[in-house]
C-alpha cells in the first residue's frame, strides 16, 4: 500500500484533524479488506452491510449511478458474479481524526482489456462501525 505525506508536509492549515492515528488506519483498511473480499466473492451481505443504508449514499459505477443504499443493493444483486477476480495497486487509505476516511485504489480486471479501473471510497464511523457513504468506479484506457 502506497502511503502519502504526513499532514506537515501538506502545509499550515488551520485546525486540521490527526492524519492515519495507527489504530484508526488499521480499523478502516480492515474494513476496506473485506469489502474487497466481498466483492470478489460476491457476498450480498457483507457488500450491502458496508455501504450505509441510507438514501444519502451514493455510488458512481461505470455504467450507473446509483442513489441510495436501495439502489445500490438491488445493482449489487442484478450484477453477475462471474468475472470479479481483480488485482489492487496503488492502494491509499488515508484516515482524517477517528472517524473519517478515504481509500483509493487502482485495479485491474481480466474482462477490462486494455483499460485499468479506478475506486474511491468515502468512509465514515457509525455506531455499528466503519460505513461507506459515496463510492465512485470507473475505467480509463491504459496510457501509451
């Protein structure tokens, strides 16, 4: 996993939140470890239990946009379950105080051809634990 510059090295800012506190990195790139494990699984349960269920939540797909957690669950169950085997790179999980993160992170697919993905998650601490809140997919051709 690629790690970015301490909060320092972005410059003065004013009351700017503690940047990857360890233990709060850990809990979110767990979090984010299973929802990969989900995906390329196909485990329903675990994907719909890690978006918040909310009409709030918004997911940008390659092909869709979807609004709200009802939405993104009935894609989810549309969607076939063959061909999700990918390989991350480039992976950034970057936590902002306790309860609050974003994990980005390239991958590729086999059925993608010539085409890398791209994945950024925005995810929030509720009481039950670490949510997803917005997520945008999508594809670009590889650079020459």
């Amino acid at each position: 996993m690629r790690r970015r510059p301490t909060a320092e090295a972005a410059g003065p800012e004013i009351d700017i939140p503690e940047i990857d506190i360890p233990e709060v990195l850990a809990e979110v790139t767990a979090a984010f470890r299973r929802y990969e494990t989900a995906l390329v699984s196909n485990d329903l349960a675990t994907l719909n239990e890690l978006f918040r269920d909310s009409p709030l939540t918004v997911r940008y797909g390659v092909n869709e946009n979807l609004y709200g957690h009802q939405q993104i669950s009935a894609f989810r169950g549309a969607r076939s379950p063959v061909g999700l085997e990918r390989t991350l790179q480039n992976t950034v999980i970057t936590t902002y105080g306790r309860d609050f993160a974003v994990a980005s992170t390239e991958f590729r697919l086999a059925s993608a051809g010539a085409r890398i993905g791209r994945q950024m998650q925005s995810w929030v601490r509720f009481p039950k634990g670490w949510r997803i809140v917005a997520a945008h997919v999508s594809l670009i051709d590889l650079p020459a």
